[in-house]
C-alpha cells in the first residue's frame, strides 16, 4: 500500500473515532439531563406528597372539630330546650305561689280576727269556770294575746295554739286531779280535788279544814264534818293511791250550777 491510502485510512479512523467521542459527550449530556429532570420530578413529586399528607391531615382534623362542634351544638340544644321548660315550670310555679299567698293574705285578713275573738271567749270561760289552776289558764290566755302580735309566728301557728288551749280547756272537762295550791280565801297550801269541771273542793294537809267552791256564790266555803273522809278519799284515788271507789261529794245541782 502506498503511503497515501494509509494516510486516508488513518484519517478516516480519525473521524470515527472524533464522531464517536462527540457522540458519546452528547449521548452523557442528554442522559445526565434526563437523569436530573427525573430527580427533580421525584423531588417535586415528595413535595406535593407531603402537601397532600399535610392537607388529608387538615381535612382529618377539620372534620373531627366539626363533628365535636355539631355534637356539642346538639347538646347545647337539648339542655336549652330543658332549660326553657324549667324555667316555663318556674315562672308557673310562681304564678301559683302569688295566687296562694293572695288567698292567703284574704284568708289571714278573715282568720285573724276569728282568732282574737277566741281569745277573748277563752279568756271568758276562764274568769267564769270553777277557778282550778287559775293563774295557770290567765297566763296561758295572756301568751296567747302576746303571741299574736309577733310576726315571726305564722298565722297557722297562732290558730293551731289557740286550737291547742280550747284543747287543753276541754280536757279539763273529761279528767279528774289533785294539785297542791294557794287557797285565795285564807292564803293556806291545801289540796285540791277537781272533778272535771263539775266540783272544786279542798282540804288542808292536816285534814283541820275541808271546803269547797260553791258555783252559785262563788266563793270558797267549809263543808260540814261528813266530807272530811269522803274528800280525802277523792284525793287518794286522783293521786293513783287508792283503787278507784265510789265516795260521796257535794256536787252542786243543775239549777245551783245557773
């Protein structure tokens, strides 16, 4: 071969081999540029990943608060809805409670005076009974008169007092006692022997004096001889010493008792 066609194959060998490096750069280039769009993909791929994460979480915590708000609202409805019929129940319970204490104030306006008209009529049967426990019964009639001017006592109270003493009066009238007491005429302690309200009579400890209240006159006067066992017999019987037993007493007649 001549020296010519060797210089022409080994410029042609040149060229390839320059084509193949240009080749090769190029064909690196365009691979490292793909290879960093693919990065830069995955990159942003990760960020819009998290923003959906972030934002599913958002969603997530949203929709617990608003269905805790929608519970809660709930809830605040029902108790409203109680709560305003508590309060129609209150305003309609004091309606009827101002009824009942204008019925009341009419009804103590009337009871009132029926009640210190009792007093009076107490006071009365007391000055004109047989006067057995007489200080106690006046002193009675008197807490009555004070009582009604406290308005601290509630006027069922007063009226269930004064019901309290006709009470007490009337059971003088079913029993039979004996007490120890001042005897007005003389000022001697005697015993005395009440027989409902029927008899009052008396006898001193001694047994020296023996009497009784006499209704018509009204007065404390000695009682013949006969009585003196007859009424301490009564006495013993009234203080549960003796058996009861029949005993013979000067009860005063219907006509006497006028």
């Amino acid at each position: 071969m001549s020296n010519k066609f060797l210089r022409t194959i080994s410029a042609t060998v040149l060229v390839s081999l320059a084509t193949l490096l240009f080749l090769s750069a190029a064909t690196a280039q365009e691979l490292k540029s793909t290879v960093n769009s693919e990065i830069g993909i995955n990159k942003a791929a990760s960020s819009s990943q998290q923003r959906v994460t972030r934002l599913a979480q958002q969603t997530t915590d949203l929709l617990a608060e608003y269905r805790a708000v929608v519970r809660e609202t709930d809830s605040l409805k029902i108790y409203n809805d109680n709560l305003e019929k508590v309060v129609m129940d209150q305003r309609a319970e004091v309606v009827s409670i101002n009824q009942q204490l204008s019925g009341l104030e009419a009804t103590n306006r009337g009871i009132v005076p029926l009640m210190l008209e009792m007093i009076d009529t107490l006071q009365k049967i007391v000055e004109n009974d047989m006067p057995f426990r007489l200080a106690e019964r006046r002193a009675r009639v008197v807490r009555l008169r004070d009582m009604m001017d406290q308005a601290d006592v509630t006027a069922s109270e007063k009226y269930r007092r004064v019901m309290e003493a006709y009470q007490g009066e009337l059971e003088y009238g079913r029993t039979t006692e004996a007490y120890s007491e001042t005897l007005p005429s003389t000022g001697q302690t005697v015993d005395f022997l009440r027989v409902g309200r029927t008899l009052l009579v008396y006898q001193s400890s001694d047994q020296l004096t023996t009497g009784w209240f006499n209704p018509t006159s009204r007065q404390y006067e000695d009682l013949p001889g006969r009585y003196r066992l007859e009424v301490k017999e009564g006495l013993a019987i009234a203080r549960n010493e003796k058996a009861p037993d029949l005993v013979m007493l000067p009860v005063p007649g219907a006509e006497t008792a006028k």
